[in-house]
C-alpha cells in the first residue's frame, strides 16, 4: 500500500529530528553514575565523566551490555560485565582481562553531542544541530523562582503535544473553571511572527481568577494582560505572562520525542512575586491539574503523529493561526530533507 503524504513527512521529519538538540534529564538528577535514557527510539547511557557530560550508545561494544549499567570510575565509565572502561569520547582505555596488552582502535563507543542548558540534559544524535539549544530568562534571573514540574510522558507525538500548549481555543472546554470560562469561548486574533528558531505571538485570554497569580478568587474571569508566548523549533515552548506591578509568570516545557508517538516533556514554572518556597508545590499541583485534562485529550488525537500536511485537518483562520504557521514549518523540514543529510 502507498504512503500518504503525511506518512512520508512525518517519517522524514522523525529522521531529520536526529540532527536537532533534545532534551534527556533533568540535569540535577545525573549525580555520580550512569543513567539510561531514550532519544527517538536510541537507548542512551548519559554520565559525568571527570566534570564533563556524556552521551553514549547504550551498548558496550565487547558483549553489547548496557552502558547505563555501568559505573563512574576514574577517568571513565566502566561497562558492568567485564569491567572494560571509556573515557569522556568512548575510546576504550582500560581491558582489566589484559592489563598490559594493547588496547584494539575499534574498541570505541558511539558517543553523541551532549550539552547542559536551562537545567537539561541536552543530546543531538547527528549534529551540526539544526536550531540552537532555547534559552529561558528565568533561569539566569536571580529575581525569578524556578521551580521543576514533574517529568511526564504522553502517548502522542511532540508536535501534539507542543500544539496543545500553544492551542487557546480548548482553555474553556478542557480547563473549564480552572483556567478557561465555557461562556466566553471566543478567542482574538493573533499575528503570529517568525524569525530564524521561533515562532512568537502576544495574547491575552480571560482566565479563572488563580490565588497563584494574585487574584481575587471569588471574582468573574480575570482579562490578563497579553502573554508572549515562543514557540522554539523544533519542540519547546516558553510563556512569559505578566500579572502587573511588573510581577510574571513564567513558563517553560522543552518536549523530546522518546519515539514517534511516545513523548517526554520537562518543564520549570518561575514566578518574581511571592518568592516563599513553601508556596511552591501549590504551582506544581496547578500544572500537574493543567496537564492531566490536556493528557486525555491529546493521547486520544489520531494519527498521533501530526498531521503536517495541512488539508488533513480543518483550520480556523485567525483562531487557529500558531497550528497552521507550526505545521507549515515542519512541513518545510520534512520537505527539504534528503536522507543521509
Ligand atoms: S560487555 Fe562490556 S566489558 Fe564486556
Ligand atoms: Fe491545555
């Protein structure tokens, strides 16, 4: 059977996302040893090795056992089975079986691109990269408090789940009476901008009064002032909502396809006004109540995969304006790429 157009884009797309940076862990949760992690469908042994992070295939080039298994030694990683060591570029440096023979030159793991940024883990499978690592304000800003939500994997793509957290028009029917008011539905134009890594737009919605934001709770629905919202490609997303009195709300979600419909998104909330930590997991309840409407919905979206292929779902202009600038992007991706690139 023939493939449609979308099938052949989204698979193109999945290959082309190899050379693209994605987030693993949660940089504070890589300590002293190794750690596995998946990346669009590659096992990945991640580790700190003499200060530096380390990205290796989770495969041991003697027996094929996983790296992750393993443990941080000095100078390396040393493979669990037969204790056979790499250093921070895979290169073999220690065959405890033969201490003094020479070590073979194949002797080497594949090792990936590998960076910390914002509090991640970041791995590209194929670099050069093509869009560079998203910054986030908050987190260099000592004025701001950062705060983790909890990892969390949903059974969609992570285009899904990146529309999903740009899409305005569900806030009343998926968030009714948390975030969004069933009789006030409408949504207003947004112009959508696009430069080099980012898709942007400004838009204040109404929203539920929220005591986390500072609101009255027994009031009607709040007009907030317009949030921007930054959509950096290929999967991460940051919104910066301001609440007056220069206090923001910040949010950050950096989302990596584990596998073409398996998605682990990580986030930090960050606010500069009631600083208080014990305040903090009253965010954390917030998202996570936030997130688990969205995640019904979004793992019951067929394909899902998005479709990027525009004539395969219907659109409203002006409503649904970020879906269609999102879509038309990796669809560009999709379309430009040759395999082996
Ligand atoms: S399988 Fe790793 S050292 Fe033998
Ligand atoms: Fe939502």
């Amino acid at each position: 059977m023939g493939q449609s157009l979308d099938e052949i884009a989204e698979e193109a797309l999945y290959q082309r996302s190899r050379a693209m940076w994605h987030p693993v862990a949660f940089a504070d949760d890589l300590d002293d040893q190794p750690m596995a992690v998946r990346l669009l469908d590659e096992a990945i042994a991640i580790a700190r090795i003499d200060g530096d992070v380390v990205a290796f295939k989770d495969l041991c080039i003697h027996r094929g056992t996983a790296l992750s298994l393993g443990t941080v030694v000095d100078g390396g990683l040393q493979c669990a089975y037969h204790g056979w060591t790499f250093d921070s570029t895979g290169a073999c440096v220690r065959i405890p079986s033969r201490p003094e023979g020479s070590i073979p030159r194949k002797a080497k793991v594949q090792s990936y691109a590998v960076q910390e940024s914002v509090g991640l883990v970041w791995v590209c499978l194929e670099p050069p990269a093509e869009f560079p690592i998203p910054s986030y304000r908050p987190w260099d800003d000592t004025s701001f408090r950062t705060v983790r939500i909890p990892l969390y994997d949903w059974k969609s793509s992570a285009a899904r789940r990146v529309e999903n957290f740009v899409d305005f028009s569900h806030f009343p029917f998926v968030h009714a009476g948390v975030l969004g008011d069933p009789n006030k539905p409408e949504i207003p134009d947004h112009p959508v901008r696009r430069d080099a890594h980012t898709i942007s737009f400004d838009l204040g919605v109404e929203e539920v009064p929220n005591e986390l934001k500072g609101d009255d709770v027994g009031d009607g629905p709040i007009q907030r002032m317009p949030s921007t919202y930054t959509v950096s490609m290929p999967y991460s997303v940051q919104l910066d909502q301001p609440l007056g009195d220069d206090r923001h709300f910040q949010l950050f979600m950096a989302s990596a396809p584990l596998g073409r419909k398996e998605t682990r998104t990580f986030s930090w909330c960050s606010r500069n006004y009631d600083l208080d930590a014990s305040l903090d997991q009253g965010f954390v309840d917030f998202q996570t109540v936030i997130l688990d409407q969205d995640r019904l919905v979004v793992e019951s979206q067929r394909p899902e995969e998005l479709p990027v292929d525009l004539s395969e779902e219907l659109h409203i202009k002006g409503v649904d304006q970020v879906s269609i600038e999102y879509r038309r992007w990796l669809l560009e991706l999709a379309s430009s790429f040759t395999p082996g690139s």
